[in-house]
C-alpha cells in the first residue's frame, strides 16, 4: 500500500463526518493506494458510532477503539504500528489541519526523499496562551536537539513507514517525533509551511498541565536521546566525579592532620572540620549514583515491551 493517514481522534463526533469527506477528495486526486486508520482514543461521546457510519460510505476506513483514554501519544503509537502504507500522514481530527497538504506532504516523502515532513502552522490560529508557550517550547526543542524546525508539535506531519516503525511514543512525546526519528537514524528532516485552521467544534481537549508535561518530556526524550541505551556512562561518570572529589577531600584533611601532628603544631578535629562531611556527602552520592547507573543498565537490558493498550473493538 502505497499511503496511511493516521488520524487519533478523542470525542470529535461533530468534526469527523466532514474531515473524512474532505480527505476523500483530496486522496481521489492521488493515483495511489490508501487507507485512513482512525484510533478513537477512549471517546466519551458518539466518536466511534460515527466512524462504524463512515465506515459504510468510505471502505478504505479501518478504526481502532481504545477501552478508556490512554492520550493521543497512545493513539499514535497504535496507529503507527496498524499503519500498511509505505508513507505515513498523521493529522488531527479537529478540522484545524488541511487535508489539503496531504498531496504536497506525499511527494515530499516519495519523490524527494525526505524521512519525515513536518507542518509548519506559520499562522497560527489559536489565542496567545497556546502560541506564546509554543514558541518557547519551539526554541527549546531546537537548542537542544539541533534540529531546525520551527514547528515540533504541529499534528499534520508526513513519514517514511521505516520512520513510524522504529520508533516509540509514549507520554506526551507526540511534541517531540522529530527528535526521536533522529535518534532513530533518520535524519533527513523537513518543514513545509501548511495552513492552521481555526477550530470549527468542540473545545481544545488541552489544558494548562500540557506545558509542565512538555517541558518534562523534552529533558526525557534528550536524556534518553544520549544515554537511553548507555545510562551508565551518565550516572557512573557522574558518581566518579563526586567520589573522586570526597576521597580528595578526604585525603587532604588526614594529610593534613598529620602534617599538624607531626610537627608540633595544633590542630582542629578531623570531625570539627566541615570539609570532613562535604567529602563524606560526595563519597555517599557518588556512590548511590554509580549503583543507580548500574540498577538502570540491567533495567535497559531487561525492558518489557512498553505498548500494552487496551484495545475494545478493531476493524
């Protein structure tokens, strides 16, 4: 198959009957194969009454239903891994994102070789409590990935299915695909600018506490990036450092005692000296954070597989 558009979805009933029109008539212009997975995630309205409806006007459909909301990083994952098409379109199911990009999405993939296209909502159409901590997170993102998109977190995104395969999301990491494609080998990134929509129903499914969980994401996707598979080379470097520098601490100080002793002169306690603790705290976190990177090594080697998701109806 030639092309996969992975749409999650959480309480859009109002939204999906016109977004699957406008899709079918944008993919009727392609002369490919082509499919749609939507993966409802835990909807509480008559979202997947709605897709078993489409699904009778348009074959190519397939869904897939979650048993309770797992986030659309879930929902993501799910559909990647169901996806059969050699490129991957993913778009959110609000009508903010045009199906209209999706052409122009395709053939960055297939002709020009890229491994990942992602969406650039140059103009966005949100208030400022979503653009201005966007483009924070925006900058962040760049800095410490390197990777010069201005856009991470834009739902309208075109991959190579090798991209979407060997890749995992979970959390909130959907906002940071990009860099985890890129730790994954594929490094052939892109931008297009694409139209953003103002949102035509419902209200946004997020809140305040997606910028506390972004910022957490962002310093676990770039630690994992580093030393996902080698977490020893970070906390045992680590521990060495602080053990090193307690156990110099601790050599001075008894140098020292005997230097005083030795030559008459008077001298405090080794105890009474707060030299003597600073070195004994470096000694004793030293050592837990060369455990911990020792715990964490046998933990990367013995990692169950993560995508379990409770899945109620499939077609």
């Amino acid at each position: 198959m030639d092309l996969s558009i992975v749409i999650p979805l959480y309480n859009e009933e109002e939204s999906l009957p016109e977004l699957i029109a406008w899709i079918d008539e944008e993919l009727q212009k392609l002369n490919v194969s082509f499919e749609v997975v939507l993966v409802d995630d835990g909807s509480s309205d008559k979202s997947w009454e709605t897709v078993l409806n489409l699904k009778s006007r348009f074959g190519y459909l397939r869904g897939i239903r979650f048993r309770r909301n797992y986030g659309k990083s879930a929902a993501l994952n799910t559909g990647f891994q169901a996806a059969k098409g050699d490129v991957v379109i993913t778009m959110d199911a609000d009508l903010q994102d045009n199906p209209g990009e999706i052409p122009e999405l395709y053939r960055l993939i297939r002709k020009e070789g890229f491994d990942l296209v992602s969406g650039w909502k140059k103009k966005r159409r949100d208030p400022l409590n979503k653009t201005l901590p966007s483009k924070l997170f925006n900058r962040t993102a760049r800095m410490v990935s390197g990777i010069k998109l201005h856009d991470f977190n834009c739902g309208l995104k075109a991959y190579k299915s090798e991209v979407v395969k060997n890749i995992e999301v979970y959390g909130e990491m959907h906002r940071y695909i990009p860099i985890l494609a890129k730790r994954a080998g594929f490094a052939n990134i892109t931008e297009k600018i694409v139209n953003h929509r103002e949102r035509k129903y419902g209200v946004t499914k997020f809140g305040m506490e997606r910028f506390l969980k972004g910022f957490l994401d962002l310093l676990s996707v770039m630690f994992i990036s580093k030393f996902g598979n080698r977490p020893m080379h970070l906390f045992g470097a680590l521990g060495t450092l602080m053990f090193l520098i307690g156990f110099a601490l601790a050599i001075w100080l008894g140098a020292h005692k005997l230097y005083c002793v030795a030559h008459g002169i008077e001298a405090q306690l080794v105890t009474d000296n707060p030299f003597f603790y600073i070195g004994l705290v470096c000694m004793i976190l030293g050592t837990q954070l060369f455990v911990t990177g020792f715990l964490a090594e046998l933990v990367t080697r013995n990692q169950p597989d993560r995508n379990v998701y409770s899945i109620k109806e499939e077609f």
